[in-house]
C-alpha cells in the first residue's frame, strides 16, 4: 500500500475516532449510557487501528471494512457541512446582501439607516 494511502488510512480513522469522541459528548449530555458504551467502543477501535497502520503493518479484511465505514461516515459529515454552508450562502445572497444594498442605496442619513434597519431586519415567526 502506498505511503499516501497509508496516512489518508490513518488520518481517517483518527478522524473517525474523534467524530465518535463528539457522539460521547453528546450521549454523556443526554444520559444515554447505551449510545456512551457504542461510541466509546467505536473511538476505541478506530484510534487502535490509526495507532497501528504504517507501513509495515499488513491491511486485513476487518480494517478495511472499518476505513470502509469510517469513509462513509465522513462523506456524511462533509456533505452535511457542504450543505449548511450552502443555505448559509443562499441566505446571504437572497436576504441579508439585499437588504444591505437597499439600506446603502436609499438611506439618506443615519436616522434613515435605523428605521430601514429595524424594518427590514426583523425575523418573524412562522
């Protein structure tokens, strides 16, 4: 295998490791001992295998399965982040800019400013 392998291996699982460390977090906060036991076990297996691959540890099956799993839950992760950065952009584009430029173009002074502030910033619940 590859040195470059090696270590996106080895990155990946270390990675895998800490999203399970945040899931720990986060069952600890919710008191759910079940979940606790799952991830821990999870963070523990996946550092053990990032702890062991180099370059002259030999893959097996069971690993591979693991980086396989561990590669589908970062795709996850990334295309969740990719998505929220996305409505994050949307939003920006389609309302706060906007606004923004309305304020810039049509406010004549700073008293204008902070009506048209108060009245286009305003979140409604819907």
């Amino acid at each position: 295998m590859d040195k470059k392998y090696i270590t996106l291996f080895k990155e990946l699982a270390q990675t895998t490791a800490a999203s399970a460390e945040t899931v720990m977090d986060y069952d600890r906060e919710k008191g759910d001992q079940k979940g606790l036991d799952t991830a821990t076990i999870m963070r523990d297996d996946y550092q053990a295998l990032a702890d062991k691959l180099d370059e002259e540890y030999q893959i097996n099956k069971t690993d591979i399965a693991k980086l396989l799993v561990g590669a589908m839950i970062m795709t996850n992760q990334l295309q969740d982040r990719i998505n929220n950065l996305k409505k994050a952009v949307t939003g920006y584009q389609t309302d706060v800019i906007p606004k923004l430029q309305k304020i810039v173009d049509e406010a004549k002074n700073d008293e204008e400013v902070t009506k048209m502030a108060n009245e286009l910033f305003i979140i409604e619940d819907k």
